[in-house]
C-alpha cells in the first residue's frame, strides 16, 4: 500500500464519520415539526444534538482540508465542478447553526416558527445534496484532458445521482428518529420511534435500490458484501427499532451508513473521480496525489493528533448520554420558559433551571 492509498482509506474513514454522526442531527432537524408538536418538544429535540451538532461538523472540515492537501488534483476538479452544489450546502449550514442559536432570543411564536422552518431546510439540503455529490463521485462527471470539469449543475442532476440524494436525505431521517427515541423520554419517545417505522418505508427500498445500481454498474466482488453487509444491517435496525430496542437500531444504523460509504469508495477506487468523458482522463489516486514527502508530513500529524480527537469526542457523547424529558424545557407557573442555556437554544430566562436540569439533564450545554 502506497501512502496515496493510505490518504484515500483515511480520507473514506473521514466520511464515514461525517455519514454517521453529522447524519443523526440531520435527521433531527428533517424531523423537527413532525416530532415535536409544542414549543418545549421542539426544544428539547434541539438540545438533544445541542452539545454535539458542531463537533460532528469537524468530520467534514477534516476530509476536505485532507483531501486538499494529500490530492490537490481531485480537490481543485472537484470543487470547481460541484462549486454551486457546495455552495447551496454552505449556506444551508450557516443558516441551520444561525437558527440553532437566534430561534429563542425573541419570545415570539413566528419567530421560532421561522427559525424551526430554517433547521428543517438546513438540514435537509445537506442531506438531500451530500448523495447527489457522492452519486456523481461515484458515476463520473466530464473531464477534459487538463483535469478540468466541463458539464453544468444539471450534469449533476442525472437519476443515479438523484437516487442517492433521495437515499442519503431519508437513511439521515431514520437514524434521526432512532437518535430522538434514545436520547427522549415519554410522549416524544414514541413518537420517535413511530416516525423511524414511517422513513424506513421509504428508506429501506430506497437505499437497497441505490446500492443494487451501484454494485450492477461499478461495483466488484468485495464491494459486493459489503453492500449486502449494508443492506442487512439497515434491516437490522430497523427491525431492533420495531422491537424498541433503539440502542441497537442505532448500532445497525450506524452500520449500515459506515458500510454503505466502504461501498461507494471501494467502487471508486483506485480512481478519485471518473471521466465519463474519456478513461484516460480520470483522476486516479496516483495522478492526483500530492508529493511523497507532503504525505510522509500528514500521515505523521494524522496518528499523532487522530486518536486525541476521537477521545475527545467519545468523551462528549458519554458526558452527555442521559435522556431528555420535555419537563426540563417546560414553562413555568409565572410564564418563564425553563431551559438550560447551552447550543441550539441558548440564553437563560428569568426563573433558571428546573431541578431535574440541575441534578442530572445538563445535556442541552457543552
């Protein structure tokens, strides 16, 4: 294995990440007003990602700045030639953490319905877009000869592309759902778990479809159990989350989205983005990698610092795994909304926290 190949397995693990943990809170915002009928439900379904959201987002920032450094070719074809598709993700993120922030500082019902109504669009872009992204990865876009991309937005548009979007918005939308069943209690608990079993109509055959089209047009013989691997995992938790067992249909969702990144980048490889326009111009791991030194000089930085941030980041998930009950972002009997001040909702109002917030709910701040 060359150092290349190394960056190309590190920057999939980057993805993954990204898939698994960015895809849950994702979910949450898609499911947002569907979930939560009231204020203090739709608060407490915010606080639920609120010390996690932003650290997730890291995934992302990671693969793309490790792209641009170990294959500068693919990062420069890439970039340019999905510029509007990334640019619509960018704003879709910044107004989606705008809205995690600024939908409580004004106590004011159309305010927040207008904030909650930018989550649900910043997080289902993403969603909806990251597949179309990946689809087109995966497929092949027009290259020229000098490594550059020479179709249009609507070249991205085409229905193997469209039909990973569709699977990528609703796999994010189940392992949301799953996400709120374990991290709520009661009412919501339910609810969680009933919307989960409505997405996963949809997103069982719709996931299956894409991996079957994947693996009939790029796929190889490994590839091909790990799609399989994938489509029963997706199973899996889904028939975990039918026995409410939402622990393991999480795991089998988790699972299913790791396998299913493992399958679209080992039917990539050894390319890093295909020309449909003629093979000999595709992007490869070979052509578009950086110097040897350059990745001699990552891969030293990525062991040293990699194992500091992953326990970093378990140790944010085990200091805020409890469960959140809708009591502790409930209204108190002289009107003051009660919440812990912290990411999605922040700001304090007067009356401070309830007792159960103080005691052990802490998991809306970080």
């Amino acid at each position: 294995m060359t150092l290349a190949d190394f960056w190309f397995i590190l920057i999939a693990v980057l993805w993954i990440g990204y898939f698994v943990l960015e895809g849950f809170d994702f979910g949450v915002g898609i499911l947002l007003p569907v979930i939560g009928r009231s204020d203090a439900e739709r608060r407490t379904l915010i606080n639920a990602i609120g010390p996690v959201w932003d650290g997730n987002e890291v995934w992302l920032i990671t693969a793309g700045g490790a792209t641009f450094a170990a294959f500068p070719l693919w990062y420069a074809t890439m970039f340019s030639g999905f510029y509007l598709a990334l640019l619509i993700i960018l704003l879709a993120l910044i107004v989606r953490g705008v809205a995690f922030e600024f939908r409580s500082k004004v106590d004011d019902p159309r305010w927040r319905a207008r904030w909650d109504l930018a989550i649900v669009v910043g997080s289902a872009l993403p969603a909806l877009l990251w597949g179309v992204a990946f689809g087109n990865i995966v497929r092949g876009v027009p290259i020229n000869a000098d490594g550059v991309f020479t179709g249009n937005l609507l070249t991205l548009l085409n229905p193997y592309a469209l039909l990973g979007g569709l699977a990528t918005l609703t796999l994010f939308a189940l392992h949301g759902a799953v996400f709120l069943g374990l991290k709520t209690t009661g009412d919501l608990r339910d609810r969680s778990r009933a919307a989960g079993v409505r997405v996963a109509i949809a997103a069982v055959p719709i996931a299956a479809a894409f991996l079957l089209v994947s693996q009939v047009a790029h796929g190889n013989a490994w590839t091909d159990l790990t799609a399989a691997f994938a489509a029963a995992a997706l199973l899996a938790g889904v028939a975990m989350l039918l026995r409410k067992r939402e622990g393991l249909a999480f795991a089998g969702l988790a699972v299913t989205l790791l396998l299913a990144v493992v399958t679209l980048f080992g039917d990539l490889f050894p390319n890093v983005l295909p020309s449909t326009t003629d093979p000999a111009y595709s992007l490869t791991v070979a052509n578009a990698s950086s110097a040897h030194y350059t990745l001699v000089v990552m891969t030293w930085v990525a062991l040293i610092f990699t194992p500091v941030v992953l326990a970093y980041q378990a140790w944010t998930y085990w200091v805020f795994r409890k469960r959140l009950r809708v009591t502790d972002f409930s209204v108190s009997s002289a009107g003051a909304v009660i919440r812990p001040g912290g990411h999605g909702d922040s700001g304090q109002r007067p009356g401070g926290p309830s007792p159960a917030a103080r005691s052990g709910h802490r998991q809306a701040t970080s």
